[in-house]
C-alpha cells in the first residue's frame, strides 16, 4: 500500500472511520462490503501506513466548561528555520492553544486557543503569548458562533494518491 493508490475499498473504509471511529470491525465490514477478517487487515494496514493516524471522542468544549475560542494570529521578529521550530515547540506546550499553524504571508502562525473565561486568556496572552521570545505581534479574534466544524476529508472529492 506504501506509495500505492487507494482502492475503493480503502477509501470507503476510511470515510466511514471517519464519520464513526467507534462502529466494530463487523459493522464497517458489513457497510464496506467485505467480511471481517481482510476489513481488519485493511484497517492495521491504513494505520500501519499513517492513514489513520489515531482514534478520538469528540469533546463539546462548552459542556467541559471552555466558554472561549479565540484564534490568534503570530507574527515572530525572525523566519529562520531555528526560531519557527522554538516558537512551535513552545506552542505545543501551551495547554489553551489546541492548533498551531504556520501559515505563509504576513502572519507567521495561527493558534486555536480556548478557555474557561475571557481573564483566563488575557492572563495568557500578556504573560506567555506576548511575553515569549521572538513574538512581533499578535492580533486576535474571539469567536462568535461556528458555522462548521469538520475534521478530516472531504472524501465526495477526489484527490490524487501520493507517490
């Protein structure tokens, strides 16, 4: 499977994985077509390759307590390679930032932040954020609502395989 395309049936098992991580090894064998045993040859084989690159509850983070979702968007002094890895070596131990991406043109990263409360963040904001090194600036945006959220492919596309 390494390097080559993705059957049908490969594809139609990770679409389902996708939408529901929690159904047995019989069930998404019976919705893929196959019977048991090659669907979970199939299923280490994807894992095994890093298609599937784990499993996960769906938390909502309000009902946990997380009233707050801000992006925040990074603009460091310097690019060099060095100081963009310190700087997401640090944002991944930053508890309230739950992604980090680098991103290309004026901002050099996104963070996904949450929080409890509105003091919470602005506690991390002016002491860890704005405080570490190498940060230039950081402009930020609290979320009003979300319109979509939806993790994974869009697997109704199709892409090409990588080589």
């Amino acid at each position: 499977m390494a390097g080559a395309r993705l059957d049908d049936i490969d594809r139609h098992i990770l679409a389902e994985l996708q939408a529901d991580g929690r159904m047995t090894n019989v069930e998404l064998a019976r919705r893929v077509g196959i019977s048991a045993p090659p669907c979970l040859r199939r299923v280490r084989t994807l894992e095994e390759h890093g298609y599937i690159r784990g499993y996960h509850a769906e938390i909502d983070p309000r009902e946990m307590g997380f009233e707050v979702q801000v992006f925040a968007m990074v603009r460091l002094h310097s690019q060099s390679e060095r100081d963009l890895s310190a700087f997401e070596t640090r944002a991944r131990g930053w508890a309230l930032v739950r992604e980090c991406h680098m991103l290309n043109g004026e901002i050099d990263f996104i963070l996904k932040c949450v929080a409890p409360d509105l003091p919470t963040f602005q506690r991390f904001l002016t002491q860890e954020l704005t405080a570490a090194e190498n940060v230039a600036s950081v402009k930020t945006s609290l979320v009003i609502r979300c319109a979509k959220d939806e993790p994974g492919v869009p697997f109704e596309i199709d892409a090409p395989a990588k080589a």
